[in-house]
C-alpha cells in the first residue's frame, strides 16, 4: 500500500463497501487515551496500526478494488546498492 491505512478508509469509505466493524476482542486494554481506531471506534489502538482495517484492504486489493493504493514496484527504492 502506498498511503496510510487511515487515509484509505477515510477516503474510500463512502465509495466501498466495507464489512460492519465489531468491537475488538475483549482484549487487555493495553493503551488509552489518544489512540483511536476510526474502524472500530475505539480507543484501543490507533486506524494506522488496525491489523482488521488493514487485512480487509488487502483483501479489497487482491480483488481489484483500490488500485489506486498499490505500491508501484518499479518505482520502489532498491537496497543494497
């Protein structure tokens, strides 16, 4: 992905269909205060860093939805040279 999650979902969440988000597992509340999940509603932990969020627009991507924020490999920066 080329973008952060966050800017995914807030730009793209009028335009597709993304499954109802469910509150997070009964997880120990690890964080609080300023960390907020846009998806979940939340404070749990922040958009950018939802796993949930990010699996669905892989999965979105997989099926030619959000071409738009796929990382053009070829423009990518080489390592090691």
């Amino acid at each position: 992905m080329n973008k952060p999650l966050s800017y995914i979902y807030a730009t793209t969440n009028e335009k597709v269909k993304f499954p109802t988000s469910f509150k997070a597992r009964n997880y120990p509340k690890q964080r609080k205060g300023d960390d907020y999940c846009t998806y979940h509603k939340e404070n749990r932990h922040e958009t950018d860093e939802c796993r949930v969020l990010a699996g669905i627009i892989q999965k979105l991507i997989r099926k030619g939805n959000l071409k738009e924020f796929i990382q053009d490999k070829q423009k990518a920066p080489r390592t090691g040279e």
